[in-house]
C-alpha cells in the first residue's frame, strides 16, 4: 500500500512540474520568463500571449492537478483517516510540482490553477468548495480586475466553503474531514505567500489589472 501511495506521489510531481506555461511560450518563439512578470503560469501567458494562451494554459494547469489526485483516489482506500492523508498527500505533489519543478531549478509558478485542479480531484468533498472558490474568484476579478487579489481572496475562503458545505450539505461534522480542512488551509497559506510579491505592488498601487477598458 505504501508502496504505491509513493508511486502515485511522484506521479504527482511529475504532472504538476510539467511547465505547459513555458511549453506554450516556447511554441510561439517566446520565453515566457523574460517577458511581462517573468512567472511561469497562465495569468502571465495571457498577459503575453493573448487570453487564448492564458485560458488554454490555465485549463492544462488545472488537468495536471485534477487528473493525479482522481487517480489515485480509486486506488487508495481513503475510507479511514490514514487513507485521507495519503490521498491529501497526492495532492500536494502536483501543486509542489507546479511551484518548484525540478526542470525549472525548482521555479516554478504561484500554484493557483493547479491547486484549483487538485481540490476538483477530490470528489466531492473538496470539489464543491473549490466551485465555490472558483465562483469568488470571478466575482473579485470582475469587480477589482486583479488577479492576484482574486487568488488571495478565493484561496482565503475554501476552507469557509468546505467548513460550510460539509455542515449544510452534507451534514456532517467538521472533524469528519479534518485532514481535508488542515489541508486545505496550508494550500490557502501556500498561495498567499506565493503572492508576496503582488501583495506588495498592491498596496503600493503599482499592480496590474486585467479587462482594463480602453480609452477612445
């Protein structure tokens, strides 16, 4: 069993490290790293290369953390608490894969896309909360046009979603899936501290916005 939670850990890796950002880049003659913020992830892919580059990109971001954490889940007995943390550790690996791919020197991008997949792969109680994520996440672009401030806010209020869904739609208790709150939590933290960075620029006033409109 264990054997095969590790497989299924560098699987998880090897997916979330794949750098699509970059591959993308690479396929239209640009280094997606010397251009706009130089981060290897979609938002900057979009910003360079057109929002067709950024969706597609984002999508790819979000298959290779959903598609391992799927998987897996139909091998590993997740039915008892050991088999949950196995199950939350596979997770984590695509988004590690995806920050720190050994391709890269181990830099990578923020994370955001491919957490999103992964929450996805855990049907469903971690998929409805990441719609729920999803849905502010929207909602605070449309309305501040920062990206990054989006990603903040939407990873800040997945554990509310999954605290609140578990309550009210599945009515259970929250120490049912404590090992998914716990971890649900630190990919809040990851994200946030991922995006020290466009914290600063933000209170600074110097961050991009996206769907600017254009003077006439």
């Amino acid at each position: 069993m264990l054997s095969n939670w590790f497989i299924w850990l560098l699987i998880g890796y090897i997916a979330g490290s794949i750098p699509f950002s970059l591959l993308i880049g690479l396929a239209k003659g640009v280094d997606i790293r010397k251009h706009g913020s130089g981060n290897v992830g979609a938002t900057n892919v979009g910003r360079v290369l057109g929002k067709p580059y950024g969706i597609s990109c984002f999508l790819l971001d979000v298959l290779k953390g959903a598609l391992p954490v799927a998987l897996a889940g139909q091998f590993i007995d997740h039915s008892t608490v050991a088999g949950q943390w196995q199950w939350l550790a596979v997770a984590i690996a695509p988004v590690m894969g995806h920050v720190c791919p050994i391709w890269l020197k181990f830099k990578g991008g923020k994370g955001v896309a491919t957490g999103f997949g992964v929450l996805l792969g855990f049907w469903p109680t971690l998929t409805l909360p990441a719609i729920g994520t999803i849905v502010v996440w929207v909602i605070c672009v449309l309305i501040w046009r920062y990206i990054s401030l989006a990603s903040v806010v939407g990873a800040m209020v997945l554990p509310i979603f999954l605290i609140l869904i578990t309550k009210l739609v599945h009515h259970q208790k929250v120490a049912d899936v404590l090992p998914f709150l716990i971890v649900s939590s630190l990919l809040c933290l990851l994200v946030v501290l991922r995006h020290r960075s466009n914290i600063s620029r933000l209170l600074a006033g110097t961050e991009s916005k996206v769907l600017q409109k254009k003077s006439v």
